[in-house]
C-alpha cells in the first residue's frame, strides 16, 4: 500500500578474508558493526543464492545465515558504522528464539 511504512530487517554482509571459514567471518562482523566479541555463532542455518542488479551491473550473490547467542544480552555499539548506517538504522532489539519463531519474524 503506496505511504504504508513498513519494518524490514537487514543482515550484515560479510566478506571472507584469506581461508577465515564462514563462522569466523560472521563473529568478525558482528564485532565490527555492533562491538559484541565472544558470542556463540551457530549455523549457518540457512543458504540463500540468488542474481539480481546493482547499479545495472548482475551481481551471482550466495547468503549464509547464522544466529548469535548471547549469555546475556548486551548493549550494541554504532562505532564501527558508516554515515549511511548511523542514518537508516532507526531501531535494534534482541530476539529471544521464542520471539523468532512466534513473534512474525521471518527470514529468506
């Protein structure tokens, strides 16, 4: 519906340096984007592969999803964000799993 806001979730993307596997690469960024060190990567959990257009250029584009797990939740910090980031991100929030899998949230 044209004027409707909408809420719409983002995962990090991640890029693997050298041989760094996929869950050092996901705990790598989840440093970098929210200060967080020590979480318990689990997954992936899911693999998303799919082509679309940036900019007029095809880009081939392959998802892995993980979760992070917290003993505790703990505050993020928006050090590491670009300016872009710092605008467009209006709200963040923990998800216990209930909530994931009750709560509406969906992923791909």
């Amino acid at each position: 519906m044209p004027g409707t806001p909408r809420a719409s979730g983002s995962l990090q993307a991640v890029v693997l340096n050298g041989d760094e596997s996929l869950a050092d690469a996901a705990e790598r960024e989840l440093a970098e984007e929210t200060g967080l060190t020590g979480m318990t990567m689990v997954g992936p959990f899911h693999r998303r592969e799919f082509d679309f257009l940036n900019h007029g250029e095809p880009v081939h584009q392959i998802e892995h999803y993980f979760a992070a797990r917290a003993a505790t939740p703990s505050d993020l910090n928006r050090d590491g964000w670009t300016e872009l980031e710092r605008a467009v991100v209006t709200e963040w929030r923990w998800w216990p799993v209930a909530g994931l899998r009750h709560g509406g949230m969906s992923f791909p």
